[in-house]
C-alpha cells in the first residue's frame, strides 16, 4: 500500500491507493503483501519532513521516487536525495534477483534525540507488522543516521548497511566520521591523545629551562621508548611473566629459586664486564671495550643461563609429563654458545694486545706428557669452536636419546594398562598375549571383549536357566 500525503501548494495532493504492478512491485488494494526484504532509509533528524511536510513512514516504490522529486526541489544540495536514489536502486537490484521487496522512508524528529529514536522504533514496528520482513537493508547517508541501525537490528535482521557518501565530500565525510570513531574508542583515546597532551605541555616547560633542543631531543627520547614499549608489546609480556611467577610461587617450583640465582649471576656478569672496561683506560673506539665487556662477562652470563635452565629442566622432571627435546637440550646450546663468543673475543683481544697468549703448562698423566708451550691465536680460537661444537652434538644426542626412551616407556605403560583394562586376555581364544606388540592396542581392546547377550551380562555370566542356589553357577 502506497499513500503519501503532500501539503498544500506546489503540484496537486497524491493520495493514490495502487492496485497494480508497479516496476515490479505488486501491491494489492487493502491488502499486506508479505516481503522478504525491506529496504528501509534511516533520517533521524527528519530533514525530509522539514523539507517537504511530509509524515513518515513513506512507503511504496512510486511514492519514495515522487519524494525524491520533493526533496530535491526544495534542497539540490541535500545529500538525501541521493540516499533516497540509493534506497530504489538496492530495491530495484534485489527485485531482478527474484526478491519480494519493499522499500521506505522512516524519518524521526528534530526537537530531540530521544524523541526522534522513540518515532524510528514506533515507524519501523509499523513496518514490520504490516509487512513482516524476513530481512533489511538500512541505507544511510552520515554516522548521525547509522545510530539508529541498532534500533533496527532489535527488531529484524539487518543483511547489509548502505551508507551513502557524495563523492565532492567524500574526504571530508570520511575524516569526519573516523574522528568520530576514533574518539570514541577509549583505548585509542589514552594510547595517542595523552601522549600527545604531555608532549605539549612538557615542551614549553623544557624549552623554558634548558633550552629548545634540549628539550626537543628529551621528548624525543620519550617518544621512542614510549613507541618501542608498545611496539614490544612490553605491557603484556611484563603482565605475562607476573602471572608465571606467581603461579610458580604458588605451586613451589624449582625454577623459581634458580630463576632468582641466575638474575644474581647475572648482576655479577655485568659487573665483572664492566671492571674489565674499566681497566682498558682510554681507548679509542667501541669495539676492544666490547669485547672485553663481552670476555669478562660470558662466564658468568653462561652460569646465569645454565641454572635457569637448569631449574626449568627440573620442573619438568618433576612434572608427570614427559620432558621435551627442547628443555633437555638447552643446557648444551648455551654453553656451546658461551664457548664461541668467549673464543672469538678472546681472540680479537689476543690480536690487539690486550690479553696475554694462552699457555699450556707441563703436565705429566703417567705415561702422557707434555712440555709447557704457547698456544696460537688462531689455535686458540679453533679449539672453542671445536668444542662448542662436539657440545652441541653432544646435547642433540642426549635430547634425543632421552626422548625417544620417554616416549617407549609412554608406549609401553599405555600398552600394559589396555591389557590390564581387557582382564590379561587379547582374544576370546586365549591364542594371544596380553600387550602384543604385533596385533596393536587396538586389535586387543576390540578382541578383549567377547559378545555376550544380555542376559549373561546380567546374570555375571551364568546359564540363564540355571538355578540361582545351585552349584553349577559361574563365579
């Protein structure tokens, strides 16, 4: 049904009742046609009412097109029209996919927000009980529009939303509306605005006291670290390791204590670094007093990394699961990476003079000997390297020889306990043993059970005309 109601004055008053096919559309005369779409046009602040003096709801395919005949020659400018193009065009494509649709107006009032809400709801209940829609599609032309699409979702479900933007202000529209949305995210808001707040606040306070490009170079430095903290995601990782703490404070680990000795050992490594920068004096350069930073340090950097791994290691031998390839071999990797990096800076250092050469005493095991020399440079740093080596190959082989006898014995504990759950029997015949390897676990708990009928089953495995009291009773 189509009825809209024009005030007095430009053109003759339409108050046409179609009992016809209309573009497609078939309304009856004093009839509710049954839809399965409606495409409705959201207006809130009813600027189509003011415009025109018309009420809404405007329903009807030839009614929505004589209101955009309305609303254009009252306002070209006013980007409802074509909001209301878009309304008929959705309607029209929907109609060609075979689709019964109905399209409208729904409009809400200028004097308040609340009571422009409360209009849309009672227009759209309206709508829906006239019609009964399986579906809508809101079309809108601003974010002010789209706060009513909630109030459609309550009521019908919304398939899609059309939000109409004028190609002349699309830049602006959109930099309006993702303003509008980023200033309604609070997360956004503390994460971008405060920072920006502070900046400008401490920049004149610091530019007052020591300077502009003192200043500027402070804020900067901020803003970095600020940047690399959430570029990090340091919060969550510092939030992450206190939950681990306390959960292993709770439950007594290993690991908590030789966590707490490997950050010790760790102090002492820098501290011994940096004694041993100090005493190279002045000189020149970053690299010689890196690397002896680097050879001072790495002991004690090595010890630190071996106990936490070592704790680590024990709470999973603790654990009832069975331990990692990983855990076991970390141990390994650690001191084959302490191993190189001690040996190549040591070996930098030895070729600057900083460091005396390496000598080998005299030893003397039983019929093994040898005389006190001077080992190379070069000598020196391949036996690191080789050693390191044959301790990395080392950890593989232990990581995996360890894991591979955990998972047998896993195998072989899951083996038994399904012998043990079918009675010490693989086969009704008794021709198998229990935990076969060869017939499988799974061939044994199909076999274990033999078919029984009911009654046995009931009576525990006794003839089922057997007398109760009397002696032949299976037990």
């Amino acid at each position: 049904m189509s009825t809209v109601r024009r005030p007095n004055g430009f053109g003759s008053a339409i108050a046409a009742t179609v009992s016809e096919r209309v573009s497609g559309f078939i309304v009856a005369q004093n009839a509710s046609p049954t839809v399965t779409t409606l495409v409705v046009c959201l207006d809130r602040t009813d600027d189509v009412g003011r415009k025109t003096g018309l009420r809404s709801p405007v329903v009807g395919w030839e009614a929505v097109r004589a209101l955009v005949t309305d609303v254009g020659l009252a306002d070209p400018e006013d980007s409802g029209v074509n909001t209301l193009l878009e309304s008929l065009r959705v309607a029209q494509n929907l109609r060609d996919e075979n689709e019964e649709v109905v399209v409208a107006v729904v409009s809400g009032d200028h004097e308040s927000m609340v009571s422009a809400d409360r209009a849309v709801a009672e227009q759209l209940d309206d709508l829906i009980a006239e019609y009964d829609p399986e579906s809508a599609v809101v079309v809108t032309d601003s974010a002010e529009d789209e706060r009513l699409i909630p109030i459609v979702e309550s009521r019908v479900r919304v398939d899609s939303v059309d939000r109409v933007v004028v190609r002349q202000a699309r830049d602006i529209e959109s930099t309006y509306y993702l303003l509008k949305q980023f200033l309604a995210d609070e997360e956004l808001r503390q994460t971008v605005l405060v920072p920006i707040g502070l900046t400008l606040l401490v920049f004149p306070l610091l530019a007052t006291t020591v300077g502009p490009a003192q200043g500027a170079a402070a804020i900067t430095t901020v803003i970095g670290l600020f940047l690399l903290y959430k570029g990090f995601n340091v919060d969550e990782l510092l939030a992450r390791a206190a939950r681990q703490t306390q959960e292993s404070l709770y439950s007594g680990q290993v690991s908590v204590v030789t966590y707490v000795v490997a950050a010790g050992l760790t102090f002492v490594g820098l501290f011994v670094g940096a004694l041993g920068v100090s005493n190279l004096g002045e000189t020149p350069g970053v690299v010689i007093p890196a690397t002896r930073f680097a050879f001072d340090s790495i002991p004690w950097l090595a010890m630190a990394a071996l106990t936490a791994s070592a704790g680590r290691l024990l709470d999973e031998a603790i654990g009832d699961d069975p331990i990692r390839s990983s855990f076991l071999n970390l141990p390994f990797i650690v001191l084959a990476v302490a191993l190189v990096v001690r040996g190549f800076s040591a070996y930098f250092l030895e070729q600057q003079g900083v460091i005396d050469p390496f000598v080998v005493p005299a030893n003397e095991f039983g019929i093994v000997s040898n005389k006190r020399f001077v080992m190379a440079a070069g000598e020196r740093l391949a036996l690191f390297v080789v050693t390191a080596i044959l301790v990395s190959l080392v950890g593989a082989r232990v990581a995996a020889s360890l894991s591979g006898s955990s998972e047998a014995a896993e195998r072989g504990d899951g083996g038994s306990e399904t012998a043990l759950a079918n009675g010490g029997q693989a086969g009704t015949d008794g021709d198998r043993e229990p935990g076969s390897e060869t017939d499988g676990v799974a061939d044994a708990a199909t076999d274990a059970i033999p078919e029984r009928r009911d009654q046995e089953l009931a009576d525990g495995g006794a003839d089922a005309n057997a007398d109760p009291n009397g002696d032949d009773r299976d037990r």
